[in-house]
C-alpha cells in the first residue's frame, strides 16, 4: 500500500482581497490580520500576501502585523523591484515568492520570466536565501521556467494554475501540463506549490498531483466567506485537498 501523503499538502490562504474590501470605505474593517488568525483556526498551514507596487489592497503595515501577529508562516509575494528587496530583507518573512507585476493588470495575469531575466534575478534570489528566507518562484509550468529557477538558486517554484482555473475545453490539456511540470520540478530538486483561481470544483484534481507540497489561494476562499463564513470555507478547502490527496494515494 501506498504511504497516504494528505498531511503533506499545506493551504496557504491569501487575504489580500479582505483588504481590498476595507480599502473600498478605508477604515480598518475587514481587517486581514483577523481573517488570517481565523482562517488558522480553521486549519491553514500559512498565510499568503502580496504587496503590490500601488498599495491596493495590501499596505505595508498589514504585511507588518501579518509577521508579527499570526502565528502562521508567512509567504510575502512581491515583484522583483528595489522597494520589495528592501522591504523583505527588513521583514525577514518565512518566505518570498517572487511574481511578476504590472500596474494595468487586475490580478497576476502570468508566470514570472525567470529564463528571460535570470542575470537580474539570480543574485535577488541570492540575497533572499542568504537572509535565510524560502524563495519561490511563480511560474508557468514550462520546463525553460522550471529549469531556469533552479539556475537562479531558488529551493522552490509555484506553478501558476490560472489558465487551468480558466480554460474550458482545453482544461485536461492544462492539468497534463501541470502534472508534468510537477513532476519535472521536483526532479530537479525543487519543492513544488501551486496557485492561483483555485476554487471548490478545480481543486480537487491539482491537490492530487502528488509532489505538491502547498496550495495557495485566496480569491474564491474570501469569496465563500461571504456566503458561508471563512471558517467554514477554509475547513472545506482543506477537507476536499485531504480527500483528492488521499483518493490519488490509495
Ligand atoms: N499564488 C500567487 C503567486 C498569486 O499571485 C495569487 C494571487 O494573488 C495566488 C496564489 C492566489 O490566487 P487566487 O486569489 O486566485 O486564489
């Protein structure tokens, strides 16, 4: 019999969009710090923010409490700028997952271009590890991506499951990508997470993929929360990770 590996997928949750609720009226409420707390009550395994270049939900303060807080690793998502280098060696967060970022966009719309950027990249990369801080990188699952992050010296890469989240016919054609750049990832050494418009009805079958080691979502778990409380919707979160991994390990 296979070992059952269900205990060894971590939900990251990513509260950002409480915070761009509050920022709708300003104030403090919702407070993503309190969303973080509960949402470990709950059985998170860590909590996920991203301070983007234009403050639009995540403000320095949060990131801040968020560290000193929760007790909860934190995952600080950032662009590979001047500012968020300074910002992270600062704050020394658990880990840093480094995204690409541009100001039109609504969300983080692709995979970071590690192989194209890779001389500006690796000694950021370097500086974060030697500050002792898990780096990982958002990427498509594209070999170049995968092999291009293990050049530039980060331990870990989050594959972007945004096109799987969205496609229609062509979802099977995602999730084989995925499943292979999984795979191919944790050949080369890398540890393996995955993100990105994850939801109820599409989870099921990335927490399967068997290298994944966390999951981070954010967006349709603040969503539910609306309608049935985020306890219960990050309880139910874990609950379908634990039974896809335990299903694909039976
Ligand atoms: N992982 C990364 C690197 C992200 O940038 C995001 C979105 O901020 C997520 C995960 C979570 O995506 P979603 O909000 O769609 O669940």
């Amino acid at each position: 019999m296979k070992q059952p590996h269900s205990n060894l997928l971590r939900l990251g949750i990513n509260v950002d969009h409480v915070a761009t609720l509050r920022n709708a009226r300003g104030g403090s409420h919702p407070d993503p710090v309190s969303a973080a707390h509960m949402a470990r009550l709950a059985g998170a395994d860590g909590v996920t923010a991203h301070l983007r270049e234009d403050r639009r939900h995540i403000r320095d303060d949060d990131i801040r409490r968020l560290k000193d807080e929760v007790a909860l690793p934190l995952n600080f998502e950032m662009a590979a700028t001047d500012e968020m280098r300074r910002i992270a060696l600062a704050l020394k967060p658990h880990a840093v997952c480094l995204v690409p970022e541009r100001r039109e966009e609504r969300t983080t719309e692709g995979g970071l271009d590690v192989a194209g950027q890779l001389a500006q990249l690796t000694p950021l990369v370097h500086e974060l590890v030697d500050a002792g801080i898990r780096v990982s990188m958002f990427v498509a699952a594209d070999p170049r991506q995968l092999e291009a992050s293990v050049a530039a010296g980060a331990p870990v890469v989050e594959l972007h499951t945004g096109s799987y989240a969205e496609a229609d016919e062509t979802q099977a054609v995602e999730l084989a990508r995925l499943i292979e750049g999984a795979r191919l990832a944790a050949s080369l050494g890398l540890e393996v997470h995955a993100g990105h418009g994850l939801n109820y009805d599409n989870v099921g079958a990335i927490a399967a993929i068997p290298q994944l080691r966390e999951l981070n979502i954010g967006h349709f778990l603040v969503g539910a929360a609306l309608f049935e409380g985020l306890d219960a919707s990050v309880r139910q979160m874990k609950a379908l990770m634990r039974a896809a991994r335990e299903q694909a390990a039976a």
